[in-house]
C-alpha cells in the first residue's frame, strides 16, 4: 500500500523514539482492516456502559482530529456531544462501525471529519475514489438515520506534507457541491482559521508532527466549526 514518502518517513523515524507506538498507529493507518480498530471501539462500548450517553445527542465521528482534543465537550458546550473519533480512521472504518458509533445513539445530528487518511494513504492520485466512498457512507448514514442532519468537514490541509493539497481541494469542492443539492446534508468549512492573511498554513498551530493542531490550533479551528453549525442549524 503506497504512503506518501514523507509521511513515511516521519512515522519511522518517531517510531524509533516511541517505543514502537508510532509505528504500531501507522500500521493500523495503513490497513485496510477496520478490526484493527477493535480495541479503539472497545473503549466506546465499554464508556457506554459507565456512562448513558444523552438522548438525541450530536455524534462526532472521524479520525484523531475528534479523538485526541480533550477540551471538545466544553467547547461545544451547550450542544450535548458523543465523541467517537479513533485513531486514524478512514471512510470505510466510519463505514464498518457505524452501527456502534453513529445509530446506537439515534443523533439529532452528525458531525463528521475523515477523508484525509484516505487521501495520505489509501487512494494517493484519484481523489474521485474519496469523494465516492464518502458520499456512499453519506447514503449509509441517511438510510440507517432519516431524522438526522449530517455536517461535514472539510478536510485541513497539513503544513507537513503539501503534495496533496490538490486532491484535499477538489474532495472538499465535490463534498460542498453533494451537500448543496441535499437537504439534509451541510458542508463546513473552518480551513481559514489555519491560514494567515498571506493564504500560507499557521504553523505555530500546528503540533510537532506538523500533521495534528495544538490547543491554541485546535480551539480556533472547533471554534469555527461551532459557529458554522450553530449557523446552519
């Protein structure tokens, strides 16, 4: 399976300073196996039984954007969330467990954010595969969950590995044209708050990876996020 060389590279060489958790992560990223995400789903079964999740809440599905920004909850506030990002999740990970992380909660909304591992390490030159597989599980969700609204994000670019901006942009463009023509469907896009006046990536938001955002990343980019749904509600 073909990874863009720089994102290969980065995870190897962490790796080497991780004990090996990097490159386990990796290979799960790499997969094409959503049961290597067991462990991950697990976890949500298990936090269901100790806690019972709110009815009607919005569920935020994806990749680690979602799983690894602990201070989502309070920023969302008041809209009652459940978070069920994992790892490096891709389309059709979301696609096989979406019984578990989506209609179990019966949601009066769904937020999504995942594409971008597919773009990085599953479908590297034809975009027009992401954008399919994406609006597959739009179809997915839409006849499992009619009463639910379905919000998209538009995938963010990364300051670590610019090769595929091009691909990220046409799959935002052609997810933006399918939410236009669906109503129940809406597109979000909060990628100007990653950008400086000169149009070039704020790195200093950007965690040492250059690939996730820090806090001060993360509260600008879930804070335009939020007022886009807020908006579109």
């Amino acid at each position: 399976m073909k990874v863009f060389k720089g994102v290969g590279i980065f995870f190897l060489l962490a790796a080497l300073f991780s004990g090996g958790y990097l490159w386990n992560t990796l290979r799960k990223v790499e997969s094409i196996d959503p049961l290597v995400w067991e462990s991950e789903i697990q976890k949500f079964r298990n936090d269901d039984l100790e806690r019972r999740p709110t009815s009607k809440p919005m569920v935020l599905v994806g990749s680690s954007s979602i799983a690894l920004y602990s201070e989502l909850e309070k920023l969302m506030q008041p809209i009652p969330i459940v978070k069920r990002g994992f790892g490096g999740a891709s389309v059709s990970d979301v696609s096989y467990y979406r019984k578990e992380i989506i209609d179990k909660y019966k949601p009066s909304k769904i937020l999504i954010y995942v594409g971008a591992i597919d773009i990085y390490f599953h479908h590297e030159g034809n975009p027009n595969l992401v954008v399919s597989s994406i609006a597959d599980l739009f179809t997915d969700i839409q006849n499992n969950n009619p009463s639910s609204d379905i919000y998209y994000i538009a995938i963010r670019p990364s300051p670590f590995q610019s090769d595929p901006w091009q691909d990220i942009d046409f799959v935002n463009e052609a997810i933006k044209k399918i939410a236009g023509i669906s109503g129940k469907i809406y597109f979000i896009n909060a990628n100007n708050v990653v950008r400086g006046s000169d149009g070039r990536l704020l790195e200093n938001i950007y965690k040492f990876d250059k690939m996730h955002l820090n806090e001060e990343g993360n509260e600008l980019w879930w804070g335009e996020i939020k007022r886009q749904l807020l908006s579109q509600s």
